[in-house]
C-alpha cells in the first residue's frame, strides 16, 4: 500500500511527541516483528507538539499528539508559507 501511495506521488509521515530514540527503539522491539522490515516511511519526532498543534491535534495538557490521518499538500503549504513569511517579518 506504501509503494501504491508513493506511486500517486504522496508520503506517509508518522509523527509523534515522542523522541527519534524511542522510535528507534519502538521499531527495533515491537514494530519490526508486526512488520517485516518495520514501518517503510519516516516517523518524525514533535517533542514540543508544533506539528499537531499546526494539524489541530496537539493535546497540551497531555503533551501528546492525538493519532489521526490528513492527506497534506505540501507544495501548496510551503507556497502559502512562502507568501506569509515577508508579511510576517514586516510586521515586527
């Protein structure tokens, strides 16, 4: 299904408040033996919950990014950022 989504020209990026060291360790001890070869796409660490507060999934309180699924593009993101960041700069 990865290969399929790859072939679409989308990426799947797994991303939690946890660190790369317990995804490592995660993907060593448990995921590796439910998939062969472990998870075949990046996991991304948001120890500080950036990611999930952009997607509206950051739970403060908790310091945990709540599990959920959005198809992201990500050049019209980084075009719309783009745009933002001369505006924002001249506001300061």
């Amino acid at each position: 299904r990865y290969a399929d989504l790859q072939a679409l020209n989308a990426e799947v990026l797994a991303v939690s408040t946890d660190s790369h060291h317990v995804h490592r360790a995660w993907q060593e001890a448990e995921l590796s033996r439910m998939v062969t070869g472990g998870l075949p796409f990046p996991m991304l660490a948001d120890p500080n919950g950036k990611v999930g507060a952009l997607f509206g999934v950051y739970d403060e309180e908790a310091g945990i990014d709540h599990h959920f699924t959005k198809p992201v593009d990500f050049a019209a993101l980084i075009a719309l950022i783009e745009r933002a960041a001369p505006s924002a700069a001249r506001r300061r």
